[in-house]
C-alpha cells in the first residue's frame, strides 16, 4: 500500500492557493534534464535473502572497480576518518535522538554539543562557539546578520576570495534587507587586496576567508586592524578547518567572528552533503549568536547537568527580538566533528595539517619543474591555482576518462583567469597519484 496522505481535493485546493494547474508546475524550476520522467529502472520483486545477495554482488562490482583520483578541494575535501567516529556515531542512542527540548531526558545529546562547542573554541581561538549551523554559507551570512546587528552598519565588505558559492548565498541573504554589499579585489600574489577599505564609512563587517579560495593564507592580523579602524566587526571565514591545526587560529588574529564549513571534521563528502555551519564569536557577541546555545550548570543538588542556555529563535522568544530563523543545528554533524577533534588531538590535528601542506608543496614544486604556471605567488596550505595551456580544457576530459580529476576550473566564478584549475591534496592523495598527475598533465 501506498502512503498517501492528501486526498484529490486536497491536492486541487493546494494547487489553486499556488496558482499551479498541476503537480508537475510546481517543479517547473528544476530544469528538464535534471528531472525524471519515467519511471524507475526497478528489477522484480526479491525476497529479503535474494536483495541481500544483489546489493553484495554490486558491492563487490563497486570495490573491484578503479577508484577516481581526485585534485578536488574547493570547500569540499577528502579525509580519512577514524573507525572510533564512524562506529560511535553510528549508535542508536546519537543517530535517533532528537532535538533537546527536554534537558531532564536529553543530558546526553546536550553534553555532546557541549563538548563539540568547547571542541570549537578552541579549535577557533575564540570564546564561545553555537551548537552549529546548516553549513558553512549559511555560517557566514548569518555571521554578517549578527555584525549588523551589533553595529547598527548599513553596508559590508566582502573579499572576492570567498568561496563564490558563499558569496551568492550571502547575497540571497541580503538582497531583501536593503543593505549593501562591496566587495574587496585580489592582488597578484593571490590574497585580498584591502587597500580600498580606508575611504569605506558606515562599514557593519569586513569578512576574509583564509586559506582563501585559491587556496592563499591571507594576512588576517592586517586585515583586522584594518576593520577594527573603520568601526566595523571582523569575521574570518574558513572552508578548510584543519588548516589552524597548522596556521593560527582566527581569535589570535583579531577575528571577532570565526564561521565556516566543517565537512573536513570526520564528515564524508557524500555527494554533497551533509555539511556542518560552524559559528564562534567573542563572549560580549554572544546574545546576538543565531542558532543554540548549550551550557553546563548544577542542579538544586549539585550536580552537573547541561541546558539549552540561549535558543533566541521564533519559537522560544518574540519574533522581533529573534536573531535567525535557523531553526535547528546538524547534532550529529556537529557530533562527528568533536569525535574527530577529540580522537585527532591538538598532535594529531597538527601532524595531519602539516601533511595535507607538505603534499600539496610537492604537487606544486614537481607542477613547476615539469614546466606548469603556478599562477598565485603567496603561501598556501593543501591547495593552490595553476594556469595550463588553452588546450588543456580538451585534456581534462580525457583525464576524466582516465579516472583522473584534474581539479576545478575557476573561469566560471573568475572569468579573468581562463585556464586557471584549483588543485587540491590531502592525506589521501598518495606519492604515486601525484607523480601520474604530473606525468599525465605534461606535454
């Protein structure tokens, strides 16, 4: 039996208040070739033994086949995860629960997104860290919305270093508020240029991602004097956390809001998602924090409990002294990622950053000794920007065939810089990967 659960006259009544003649105009946005219009290539019915056997044998069809080597980073990066953080987090007890109304019955869940939170901190520098966020877009944006509120500013500036994706989600954000926003060039070595931030007034924020998207460390202790002249907060963006297991965190660069995405903390990729928003911030920021909030206190007997400390959400104070509509956090995303902090250690987190950067410089060093254009001068952590011949675009897609993935083109966020690709590596891109990319992108 089909679960069904609206009626025909349901279903007309909908489609009248959406001025839709049909089910199918509701997804009229969807573009054509990415929606299915027939049915389900489905075989026959099979007992439960029989699937067992089926999903086995493609199983092993799937292990057998050559895995894709990938230079892919861009927000997106490949780890190896700790079998402790897959097998704990896969525990009934983490993978059910839901969210922690009740304190009296959710001490476990509310103590995990405490430590995640303490994890976050000091993984970030700053004093206080939510619960978390959808993901590293919605991180940011709401990271502007909180500078807005605090500084009562009308306009922000943005680096057009920010993952692009960032950027335009940010822009959705805004666009309805009225307020503006400016975005800040790059120089030659590949960083932000902040000359122009001198002649902005009545500037709410100023937001850097370091490493940025080319993959470039940018100079935040600058940057945030710099803003903290013209009056406005400075929020550090961030779509690769391990890198401060090497760098220095954003608190001990000025930051006064610290937000990114946190796919790289034990989270697979997953063919897109989930995704982790992670959002930390100086304590005198903290009543004006989206999201949730929880703190350790004492019951009338003295013993240690956890709480929801701070919800300031539509549903738990007045809508006009809301500070976000998110109306929940990624608890076992969240999860994940203190199971990775805490298994890695402030040890692992830096022998593992200094891996992924020393993988990267020798991508970089052989790419320059086979003759490639490295095209940005300034220091990166494990990705970087080459530009190849104009012929190249053609080579990509025989690579692709190769089951070698020649990193991202970035012609279509920088027009530019044609033939410019972002390559990335990480702790699982092995010695002999990168020398078979090299050969095979050499003329």
């Amino acid at each position: 039996m089909r679960y069904l659960p609206h009626t025909e006259d349901d279903i007309a009544t909908m489609l009248t208040s959406s001025k839709a003649d049909s089910l199918d105009d509701l997804f009229m946005t969807i573009p054509g070739d990415c929606r299915r219009t027939g049915d389900l290539e489905l075989p026959e019915p099979l007992t439960e033994w029989e699937l067992i056997d089926r999903i086995d044998s493609l199983s092993r069809d799937v292990a057998s086949s050559r895995e894709y080597t990938t230079f892919l980073g861009a927000g997106s990066y490949e780890h190896f995860i700790p079998q402790s953080v897959s097998h704990l987090l896969s525990r009934s007890e983490f993978v059910t629960s839901y969210t922690p109304y009740q304190p009296e019955i959710s001490q476990g869940t509310l103590q995990a997104i405490y430590e995640y939170q303490t994890l976050t901190a000091r993984l970030l520098g700053m004093e206080v860290a939510n619960a978390s966020l959808y993901d590293g877009a919605s991180a940011l944006a709401e990271a502007l919305l909180m500078a807005l509120r605090v500084t009562k500013g009308t306009r922000v500036a943005l680096s057009r270093l920010i993952h692009p994706l960032y950027r335009q989600v940010v822009a959705t954000y805004l666009q309805p508020t009225g307020y503006e926003i400016v975005e800040l060039p790059y120089g030659t070595d590949g960083t932000t240029d902040l000359s122009s931030l001198d002649t902005m007034d009545d500037l709410a924020a100023v937001a850097i991602q370091s490493p940025n998207f080319f993959g470039s460390i940018e100079d935040l202790k600058t940057a945030a004097d710099k803003t903290r002249d013209r009056g406005a907060l400075f929020i550090t963006a961030f779509t690769e956390p391990l890198a401060f297991g090497l760098l220095k965190n954003p608190g001990a660069l000025g930051a006064d809001i610290a937000c990114g995405e946190g796919q790289s903390l034990g989270i697979p990729r997953c063919f897109g998602g989930p995704a982790l928003g992670m959002l930390a911030c100086k304590s005198k920021y903290v009543r004006t924090m989206p999201g949730r909030l929880v703190g350790k206190t004492e019951d009338v007997e003295g013993k240690r409990g956890f709480v929801l400390t701070l919800a300031t959400r539509e549903q738990h104070i007045r809508r006009e002294k809301a500070t976000s509509n998110i109306c929940t956090n990624n608890s076992l995303c969240a999860l994940a990622a203190a199971m990775y902090m805490a298994s890695l250690g402030a040890t692992g987190m830096r022998e593992l950053a200094q891996i992924n950067h020393d993988r990267s410089e020798y991508l970089k060093g052989e790419l320059v000794t086979a003759g490639q254009d490295v095209a940005f001068s300034g220091p990166t952590f494990n990705e970087f920007v080459v530009r190849f011949t104009p012929d190249f675009s053609s080579r990509y897609d025989e690579l692709i065939e190769q089951k070698i993935i020649a990193g991202l083109p970035i012609e279509r966020w920088y027009p530019e810089l044609p033939h410019h690709y972002l390559l990335c590596c990480t702790e699982t891109t092995g010695k002999k990967d990168i020398d078979r990319f090299v050969q095979e992108v050499t003329p």
